[in-house]
C-alpha cells in the first residue's frame, strides 16, 4: 500500500512522511528528492533549465512507475496533484492524505525557504500570505479529492495510522 502525503509547500509533508515511515517500517520517498537524484539537479534548477512543464511531467512518471503492492509512505510535491491525471493516479494506486493548512501557518513556514522554493523565491514577504491564498484557491480543488484531510498544523503520525486503517494493525 502506499500512502501518499499531499498539501502545499511547507506543509510538512517530509517531515510528517519521514516519521511516518519510521513508525511503520514503511519505506519513504519525498518526491522532489527522487526527482533531482534522477535529473542531477535541484527542483530550482529543473524549473529555470527545464521548465515546469518538463518537471510536471517528471512528476506523473513517477507516480506512474510506483508500485502499489509496496508498502511506502510518498511525500508528493506541491503542485503534483493538480497537473494531468496525477491525483486520480495516486487515489487509483493508495491512500490519498491532504495536510490541510491556513495560508497564515504556511506562510510563516515558508517566509525564510523562499530561496529554496521556486515558485516563492520572487515573492516579497508581505506579499506571501496572499499569494498562497490565490495557489491554494487554484489547488484546493484536487486537494480536497484526497481520501483524508486533516489539520496539518498538528497532525501526529499515529493519527494518520488510525485514518488510513481504523487502527494500528499495517
């Protein structure tokens, strides 16, 4: 089973991923490291050298490649649910969780990753909390397709355990 782990930048995906998998002895891929292994750069560099188009569809190839018999914990990118079929694709292959988040939260997460985070990098700080409210307006819609949604401000591993299976027997 794979259990794949979406929201907006900041979120805490990877870090709730990571925990996740530990306490489970589950595999865990963060998407965007396995990308820039593949392609031997940073998600920064994919978007200035490639585009983001080349990095969306980097994205569905590899949620098209995962197998669904293995037992993983998949921290998805941002953006990844809302291009092509890939939402769809990770409700078909597992366990779709949307760490829900207020633009304020998300906000102060991400005020000191902005060079790390292409799509913020060139986004003022003052300009940041407006500017999440508008990607997650466009997001939300595939977001909200996740089989569970939880408050992402203080999920805990052991309560996405009880969502996914009702209670700890994986």
């Amino acid at each position: 089973m794979i259990i794949f782990l979406l929201g907006f930048m900041g979120s805490g995906k990877s870090t709730l991923g990571k925990r996740l998998a530990k306490k489970m002895s589950w595999e865990f891929l963060d998407m965007d490291k396995v990308l820039e292994e593949q392609e031997g750069m940073t998600v920064t560099q994919i978007f200035q050298e490639k585009g983001e188009a080349y990095f969306r569809e980097a994205e569905t190839q590899f949620l098209q490649s995962l197998d669904p018999s293995m037992n993983r914990i998949v921290a998805t990118g941002g953006g990844a649910p809302c291009h092509k079929n890939n939402m769809d694709l990770m409700n078909e292959k597992g366990v779709t969780v949307y760490l829900r988040m207020h633009e304020s939260s998300l906000a102060c997460r991400l005020e000191k990753a902005r060079a790390v985070r292409p799509l913020i990098e060139n986004v003022e700080i003052d300009q940041l909390p407006e500017f999440i409210r508008q990607k997650l307006d466009e997001r939300e819609p595939f977001y909200n397709q996740a089989h569970c949604i939880i408050k992402g401000e203080s999920v805990k591993p052991d309560h996405i355990i009880s969502l996914v299976f009702g209670n700890n027997d994986y």
